[in-house]
C-alpha cells in the first residue's frame, strides 16, 4: 500500500501486480496481466504521486506513469528475496530491502542496512522518512533498524507477540 502525497488516496497491490487505486489516487497500469518470474511484494508512489513502482520477490521493479526506472535487482543473485520498496522524496529513486535488511540504492542515498548483521528474525518492510533522509526497516518480530535522520522511537523487538509483523507504512 502507498498513499498518494495529500494523504487523500492511496494503492493497494496484489501479489499478481494487479493494482486498485482509491480517493484520489489514479490508476497508472499493472502488471495484474503480465506473467512474472516471483510474486510482487512492494508498491511505492512517486514524490508527485503521479506514478509508483512496483517490486517483485526477485527485485525485478516496474514502473508506471512518471516514475522512471532506475534499476533493479532481477538478474542479480540476492542472499534473501526483496521483501519491500520504499520512495526517496528528494531524489525521486527507491529503495529495496532484502528479507536479511540488505539495502539496494537506485537513484537515492545509502544510509545503511542491516546485510551483515545477525538478525533475530527477518526484514518484512521499509518506509521512508518524510525528508527522504532516512528510512526504518521493521523485523518480523518489530525490531526496528533507524537509518539517516529516521529516528528511533522503540520497538516490539523484545515483546512476544500473538503474530508476527507483517509490513511497515508511513502515512
């Protein structure tokens, strides 16, 4: 899910990439029609909120309306699959984040990730700060990795819960 940048919208994706806009959002094109080599697992909105990007399991990233495509990680082989995509508000690129917090910069700044560190249990998302100066990456069990100017504010991290984390948003 995305949301369109007056907050009066937003995108939800399957994993087919079929896409389905709401409130003000604007339907740009899917992938609902494409075969594809994994399933999608992120979306994310230009700065403009006249295109997004969408994220296959495999990095494999398609862009639609004005959203360039910068790069992708389709043919690259990873550690752990993409689990997520987050935007960069100043630059206009992305980010993706590997299930072990590997963090993969087209067209945006690197902060850091958490590739080489031993996780309790995997990344399940990303999200950017507003300034595109930083960016979060949320474990399965809530931990939460702050990186650049995103501050950190706790986590579940340390709590035992009835479920597991499924994804991370920024409003």
């Amino acid at each position: 899910m995305a949301s369109t940048p007056g907050g009066m919208g937003y995108w939800l994706v399957a994993r087919d990439g079929g896409v389905f806009a709401f409130g003000d959002a604007r339907f740009y094109g899917s992938t609902g029609n494409t075969v594809l080599n994994q399933p999608i697992v992120g979306l994310a909105s230009t700065p403009d909120g006249k295109g997004y990007w969408l994220v296959a399991r495999d990095g494999g990233v398609f862009a639609f309306g004005d959203a360039p495509y910068y790069g992708s990680t389709g043919d690259a082989h990873l550690t752990e699959p993409i689990v997520g995509m987050a935007a960069d508000s100043r630059s206009g690129g992305y980010w993706l984040v590997g299930a072990d917090g590997g963090i993969f910069a087209f067209h945006a700044p690197f902060y850091g990730s958490t590739g080489n560190v031993r996780l309790d249990q995997p990344i399940v998302g990303v999200a950017s700060t507003s300034d595109g100066q930083g960016y979060w990456l949320v474990a399965r069990d809530g931990g939460i990795f702050a990186f650049g100017d995103a501050p950190f504010y706790g986590s579940t991290g340390n709590v035992r819960l009835n479920q597991p984390i499924l994804a991370v948003g920024t409003p």
